[in-house]
C-alpha cells in the first residue's frame, strides 16, 4: 500500500477531519467543535498535522504549546488524535504523535503532556508506545453544580 503522508492541516481540510471525528464517536460534530478547530489552525498551525492517503485526509493530531499554564514557562499538549478507522494500526497515529513532539522539542518545553481516559485502552497503549508515562499532575474534576 502506497504510503500516506504528513502535513500541517489547512482550513479546507476541516470538513474531512469532521468525517474523521465522526466515524470514531458517531455523533456529528458540532458547530462548536468546527469553530476550535479553526481557532487551532489559525493560532497553533505548526502544532496541527493531518496524514493523507491519495490526497485525502485518513488522520489528524493537534497540539498547542501553553505559556505560563500549570507553573510551566511553555509545556505542549497533545489535545486531540483521530485516525480513520480503515487506516488504524498503520502506523499513521504513531508517525502524526512523533512529528507532534518533535515540534514540541524545538519549541523548547518544559515537558509534554496530554490525558486520557482511564478505560480507553487504545489511547493509553498508543501514547505509552511513543514514550509516553504517568504524569506527576493529579486531575481534578468539578461536576458542575453549585456545591
Ligand atoms: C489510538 C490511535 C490514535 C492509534 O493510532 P493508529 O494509527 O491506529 O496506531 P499505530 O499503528 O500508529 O500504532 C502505534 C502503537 O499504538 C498502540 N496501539 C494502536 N492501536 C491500538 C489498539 N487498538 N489497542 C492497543 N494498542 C494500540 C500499539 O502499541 C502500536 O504499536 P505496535 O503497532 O507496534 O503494536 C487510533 O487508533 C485512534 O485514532 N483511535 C481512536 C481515538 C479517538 O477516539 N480519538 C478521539 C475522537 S476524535
């Protein structure tokens, strides 16, 4: 099978990345979704990698680097990963997260991070096969009431 490759996401790539999210939760994606994905591309470009296979977008990851968040100078965050489901297990994530990071490295980080629901098994063995390790940050969650 010819090979995909790898580029920074243009905003005419938005709609294909839709399709994408979609066949991973099943749901579409909201007009809110649409509007922080083209803030992503537009503020963090560098940071925003799609593979396409014959043109088309099969898989998508996007970073952003913060400044001065949680006692860091700068620390880059993995936000989001999505590959198609007919092209998982090709290498596709690993290649997008390992591009990822090396532009975290030149942006000179304090160190990368990104979190993962406990019982999505898929995401935990990824990240650790591209080096990823349990964080020293302890999560919080509010629930949202008034408490
Ligand atoms: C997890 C995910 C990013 C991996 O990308 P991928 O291209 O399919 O995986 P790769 O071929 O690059 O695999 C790299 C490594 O990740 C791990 N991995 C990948 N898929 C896995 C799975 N389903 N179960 C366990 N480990 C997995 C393996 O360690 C693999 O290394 P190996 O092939 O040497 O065993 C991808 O399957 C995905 O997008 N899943 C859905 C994520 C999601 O729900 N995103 C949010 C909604 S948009």
């Amino acid at each position: 099978m010819a090979k995909y490759t790898i580029r920074t996401m243009r905003l005419d790539d938005i709609d294909a990345i839709v399709d994408i999210q979609k066949a991973l939760v099943k749901r579409s994606a909201t007009r809110r979704w649409r509007k922080a994905l083209k803030v992503y591309i537009e503020t963090e470009p560098k940071a925003c990698l799609v593979a396409t296979f014959k043109g088309k977008p099969i898989g998508f990851i996007i970073g952003d680097v913060k400044t001065w968040g949680f006692g860091m100078r700068h620390s880059g965050w993995i936000e989001i990963i999505g590959i198609h489901p007919k092209h998982m297990g090709t290498g596709v994530g690993r290649d997008l997260g390992k591009r990822l990071l090396r532009y975290f490295r030149s942006m000179e980080v304090d160190g990368i991070y990104t979190a993962v629901r406990w019982d999505s098994g898929d995401l935990l063995s990824f990240f650790k096969s591209i080096g990823f390790e349990h964080s020293g940050f302890l999560n919080l969650e509010h629930s949202g009431s008034k408490r």
